[in-house]
C-alpha cells in the first residue's frame, strides 16, 4: 500500500499543477527582456540626444525644434522596425497629440507622478511587467524622462517668444512647457508581443 502511495502522490501533484491556473509569478518579465529593453531605450535616448546637441549647434533651440519635430518619430520608427519593438515617447503633458499616452501609460506616469512627490528621483524610475492587451501577452517597458538644464529652452517654465512661435507652429496644441529641472517631463515607452 505504501509503495502505491509513493507512486501515486507525485502524479496527484504533477496533475494539479498542470491545472492550476497561471500565477502573477510565471508572468514576470524575463531579465533578458528588460536588458534588451532598457538597451532600446539608451540607443533611443543616446541618439536623440546627439541629434538635438547638433542641431542646438547648427542653429541654437529653433533649429532643434524643427530637428526633433522630423527625426524623433524618424529615430523611434527606425529602431521599432529594426527592432520589433514598439518604441516611442508619451508625456502627461505631450506636444504632438499624436503621442498622447494610453491608459496603461497614463497610469504608470502617475504611479511614477506619487513615486516623485514622495522624493524619488524621475531619473530612477522604470516600470517593466507582463501585461495582457486584446487577449494578448505584452511586455511593457517604461522608463521616466528628467528635464535637464538643456531641455528647458523649450520645455521650461520660461520659453522665449521666438521658441514659442516655432513650437505653436509645428505644434499647434503643445501642453510640454511649464517643467522645472529635474521634473518627470515624460517617459520611454517600449512594448512587445510575446
């Protein structure tokens, strides 16, 4: 009789777990994922940056309006298509209406909104779960943007009347100004199919 108890015990167990249903657990994202993720993210970040940096050089804070209006989408559709990710930028407070934030992102700039209020830095805060979209598995990646010293030419809460006229002439329903150094300005936003 115990030998059969011995037999029988392990496929009991093997049975029940095979119909449990799936925990939070099995669905954390895999550190692969969030090291691909957030190598998207520095590659995006590293090539906006030195974009901008040229065109502030080229031609100061007008010229890097015009520049980021035409080659961020180009950058983030590059590396999405390179990549089979989705990457992009939202903000709370976004200049393209095109880039409004979804629900899911709405959500986690708040989260991250309560984060910072209660003395965290915009700098240190990603979020990167497994979340499931129209009956599908997705992995989410979201990483918040600081507004640096350089940003606040066209971000901050003083914008000159020449960058205004530029951005109410590429952006006509621009909500990104009034941030202060340091602030969350908005966030990377990266999403995967699994």
């Amino acid at each position: 009789m115990l030998r059969k108890s011995v037999v029988l015990f392990p496929l009991m167990v093997a049975a029940t777990l095979a119909t449990a249903p799936t925990s939070a657990f099995a669905d954390e994202p895999s550190p692969q994922l969030k090291t691909e993720a957030a190598g998207l993210v520095k590659e995006y970040a590293g090539n906006l940056q030195a974009v901008l940096k040229g065109a502030m050089a080229a031609g100061g804070p007008a010229n890097a309006i015009s520049v980021c209006h035409e080659q961020a989408p180009e950058i983030a559709a590059d590396i999405s298509q390179r990549s089979g990710w989705t990457v992009k930028r939202t903000s709370l407070k976004p200049r393209n209406p095109a880039s409004a934030p979804d629900s899911y992102e709405t959500k986690v700039m708040k989260e991250f909104q309560a984060r910072i209020a209660k003395g965290e830095s915009a700098a240190d805060l990603v979020k990167a779960e497994i979340v499931e979209q129209n009956g599908a598995k997705v992995f989410r990646f979201i990483k918040a943007i600081p507004t640096g010293e350089v940003c606040l030419n066209c971000h901050g809460t003083e914008v000159k009347p020449e960058l205004k006229a530029k951005l109410q002439e590429l952006y006509p329903g621009d909500k990104a100004t009034g941030f202060k150094l340091g602030d969350m300005r908005g966030v990377f936003t990266l999403s995967k199919r699994l």
